[in-house]
C-alpha cells in the first residue's frame, strides 16, 4: 500500500535537481509503500516520540493490505486520490483512508483492525502518517537538496504555462507538496529524528522488495 501511495508522489515529481529528485521519488515510494493517506476530519495533536513510534511500528502490520491491494489493481486510484492539488497541503496518509473509505469500505475496515492494536484509529492513523512522513521527507530534503523550494519557486511563470498541460499539473503538484514540507514545525523534525533509522530500514526494504519482483 505505501508503495503504491509512494511511487504516486515520487513518480509525478521531477525536480531540476537530480539529487531532490531521487530523494522524492523514494518518499513517494515509501508513503504508497506505507498506503498514505490524509483527512483533516481529526483535529492534528502535537506528534509525540511515542505516536512517531507506534506509526513506524504499525507499518509492518498495514503492508499485507497495500501488498494485496497494488495486486488487485487498486492501489492505482488511490494513488490518484492522493496527488494534491494547488492549493492543498501534501497529506497523503490521510487522503489515502478517505479514499479507502469511500471506494474499498472492506479493506477500510481492514485498515482499522490493523492500526487498532497500535493504538490508532484509521483516521488518527492518516493523521500521524502524514505529520510523522512530511517531516522525514523535510529532513530529507534539508540534507540532500535545501535549495529544491528556491528553485521552484525560481521557475519562470511565463515557461510553465508553455508546458504541456499534464507536465504543468505535475509541477504544480509537486510545487504543493514542496510547500507543505517546507512549513513542517522544528519539533515534528526532532520528534521523526528518534524513529528516522527505522524509516529508513522500512524503506531500504521496500525497495528492495519491488526491485527484487
């Protein structure tokens, strides 16, 4: 599932910088991978170590569900669903259980009984996905490419609407996404600074599991 959501954003973002490039298609590879999804239905709590934790933890209980749902096909749509439009915050987590919701209410139900026993509920769990994975993509991009907002911010108006129109949603997209990192509150930063290694095992394995198929 987080595969899916992951190679959603990471896939239609192409940045100038190669190095901001292959740091956000991995992203994008892991909140699919991690089936991410945001519903700003519940109220966003400050995130803790503690809720950081049980999210990373709860990743290897929801993967048997985004597995299953990328091979019967429907982790396409949600992929869909979860590319924000201009204007929007980047919250694919939650994005992802409103989907699931509205269109797989089986596999909706499926994601609660998951997520329960870590405490979470699906929509509390959409919600610390995506406070927990926009800070680590915000690390991330602080430590590979802290240039990447300038530079598209620096892109000329007059060349983007020169694009054809499918290149210029996907930068518009990847605009939104970008602005969203860059807001992320210092304290969810040092809060996903205790759990990044964890992450990045998640991920390393991820990656290594598609490449392996």
């Amino acid at each position: 599932m987080a595969r899916a959501a992951i190679h959603v954003y990471f896939q239609a973002v192409s940045f100038t910088h190669e190095g901001s490039s292959d740091m956000l298609k991995k992203a994008a590879f892991v909140a699919g991978s991690f089936f991410l999804f945001v519903s700003h239905a519940v109220a966003a709590d400050a995130l803790t170590v503690d809720a950081a934790q049980r999210f990373v933890e709860s990743l290897h209980s929801v993967k048997a569900l985004g597995d299953r749902l990328e091979a019967e096909g429907k982790a396409e749509q949600l992929q869909l669903d979860m590319q924000p439009k201009a204007g929007e915050p980047f919250a694919p987590y939650s994005k992802s259980v409103t989907a699931l919701k509205a269109k797989y209410p089986d596999e909706y139900s499926e994601l609660k009984s998951a997520v329960k026993p870590h405490g979470f509920s699906a929509e509390e769990w959409g919600v610390t996905g995506d406070q927990v994975m926009v800070a680590y993509f915000a690390r991330k991009m602080e430590k590979e490419n802290p240039g990447a907002m300038a530079q598209m911010e620096a892109m000329d108006p007059a060349m983007l609407e020169q694009m054809p129109p499918q290149m210029k949603e996907q930068i518009m997209q990847a605009k939104a996404m970008m602005e969203t990192i860059s807001k992320v509150p210092p304290e969810n930063k040092e809060v996903v600074a205790e759990v990044e290694d964890d992450l990045d095992a998640y991920m390393e394995a991820e990656e290594a599991a598609q490449a392996g198929q």
